[in-house]
C-alpha cells in the first residue's frame, strides 16, 4: 500500500490530503486538513510576498510535515499556485520554505492547475458539457469541456482576496466599487474568445469562495448539516438572492451569516464576483459544486501514470 500526500499551497488557504492508493489502483482519502494562511494578503499591485503572510504559510507547512511524517511509505507532492506565481519574490520564498520546511515546492502554470481542475471533475462528475470555474485567492481558472474533453482552458489573475482589495469589497460594499469591480470583472471575460461557445453550458464551480456558496446556500434551505457539497446544484436565482444578502450586510453582519466561515467574510463578494459575471452570460441557469479539483486531478495523474508503468 502506498500513500501519497498532496500539499496544495493556494494563494487563501493551504491544503493537504493523503490518500492511500491500493495496489490495483484504487484510492481513498485518508486525512485532510486545512490552513487558512491567506498567503497573497497585501501584495498589491507590485506584487510581492509580505512576511508576516510568508510566515503564516511556512508555520502551517511545518505543521502539515509533522502530520505526513507520520504515515508508512508516503511520497509527497507540493504544489503552489497564483499568489506564488504571480509574485516577483517568489524564488525568495521558494528558497525559504526549501530550508526550514524541507520542501520543494512545484509553481503550477495557470495552464496546468486549469488542466487538473479538469481531471479532477470529469473522473466524478457524469457531465459531457459544461464551463468549470475554480475561484482562488488570487486567480480564477475556466475549462470549457466538451464531449468529456477540455476543449479550452484559461487562467486569469484576478480572485476573492486580490479582487476584495483592490476594488475595497471587504466590509459594507459602496456601488461605485461593486459597480467598477463588475466593470473589470466583464472586461476580463469578453477577452477570452472561446467564451461564447460556454452560454448554454451548466457552471461547475470549485474553489473555497465557491464551496462557501454551496455551504451558505445549504443552510438557508435546510436544518441539519450537509457532509459534502459534490453534486450539489443551485440554480442562478438562488444565487443571486445569496449575493444579495451578502451586499446588504456589512462586515460584521456577514460573520454572522450561517454556513459562511468568519475569515472568510471579509473576501466573500470578491469570491463570488466572477460566478456572477458569468452566470449574467449563461442561459443553462445551473450551478454544480464539484469538491473534485486540482489535488483529485493529481492523483488521478499519478495513478494513470503508475499503471502504465506497470503493464
């Protein structure tokens, strides 16, 4: 039996997960633990890596090491994603956590960590068509599949924290911010040409300001706790009116908001800015939350690959 352990550094919170993978290639989550580190915290448009936010994310990696060091005959996989990429110190801080972690960490191409937002969903979801959106800290992904297939995949730099900051969404939201942030947000997506072929198509969302949407949404239509959100489906009017309520709270209000985690509540509007531009373009209606991303979409690689090593 072999264990694999993921530790997947996004630009909000950092993640990992060990699954066990069996001889004939099935596998099985084991552990999974999260971090909210919020690495891409004020890095601003010179993009830059502040310390205390640095310090956070490498004291949670050493925390994840002591954890994975535990289990027999573990390999281990780290991957980061926008807030490092993106970042003009980032090799500083690659050094740093190569150091004092003992980690070498892999900065995914917005390309690739689009790619295994794509595996991950169509190995659990029966969809032959539809638009994946992966909402992170500091970037938003987007897959077009068709017939099973990625037809066309994009990366762009904008996500819940960089988008709260920028365009001041963090406490009670003004309209002309929200109005300009909505502005930007379009203007992003009328440059990416393949757009239009992705209208009629249900939107799978993946991604923490995403999953915050489901878990929010759960709670308003139901008493008792939902384990996982995968499979779940909203429709655009229900998210709307979750968007609403949002806008006219401020922030301490929204702490207070069932299903929606209190750190959270500060990056919470930015999160759900690019569903909402999207679903304004999108006739199909319907919201699918998958819990299958990038970190499924790697083990899913791995074990493909350790098969054909095999036979």
């Amino acid at each position: 039996m072999e264990n694999l352990a993921i530790v997947d550094l996004g630009s909000n919170s950092a993640r990992m997960a060990i699954t066990e993978i069996a001889p004939d290639g099935r596998f099985r989550e084991i552990k999974r633990v999260k971090e909210n580190t919020r690495l891409s915290e004020g890095m601003g448009r010179e993009k830059l890596l502040q310390e205390p936010a640095m310090n956070r994310t490498i004291e949670a990696l050493k925390r994840f090491k002591h954890l994975y060091e535990e289990v027999p005959n573990v390999k281990v996989r780290a991957i980061t994603t926008a807030a490092v990429r993106q970042a003009r110190n980032r090799q500083e801080f690659l050094d740093r956590v190569q150091r004092e972690v003992g980690i070498k960490l892999q900065v995914l191409s917005g390309k690739k960590e689009a790619y295994y937002d794509y595996l991950g969903v169509i190995r659990t979801l029966k969809l032959n068509h539809c638009l994946i959106l992966d909402v992170g800290g500091a970037s938003c992904e987007l897959v077009l599949v068709q017939q099973r297939q990625a037809r066309d995949l994009i990366s762009i730099p904008v996500g819940a924290v960089n988008l709260s900051e920028q365009f001041h969404l963090n406490g009670y939201v003004r309209s002309a911010d929200l109005f300009r942030a909505q502005v930007a947000m379009n203007d992003r997506l009328k440059k990416i040409p393949w757009m239009r072929y992705a209208t009629r198509v249900p939107i799978v969302l993946l991604g923490g300001a995403n999953r915050t949407l489901a878990r929010m949404a759960w709670s308003y239509h139901h008493r008792h706790h939902r384990r996982s959100i995968h499979g779940y489906q909203l429709s655009a009017r229900a998210v709307y009116a979750t968007y609403r309520e949002l806008l006219n709270r401020n922030l301490a209000q929204r702490k207070k908001m069932p299903g929606l985690e209190p750190e959270r509540a500060d990056i919470i509007v930015g999160g759900m800015l690019p569903l909402i531009s999207l679903l304004q373009r999108n006739s199909d209606g319907r919201v699918i939350f998958s819990e299958s991303g990038v970190r499924e979409g790697i083990i899913t690689e791995y074990v493909n690959q350790r098969k054909q090593k095999h036979e």
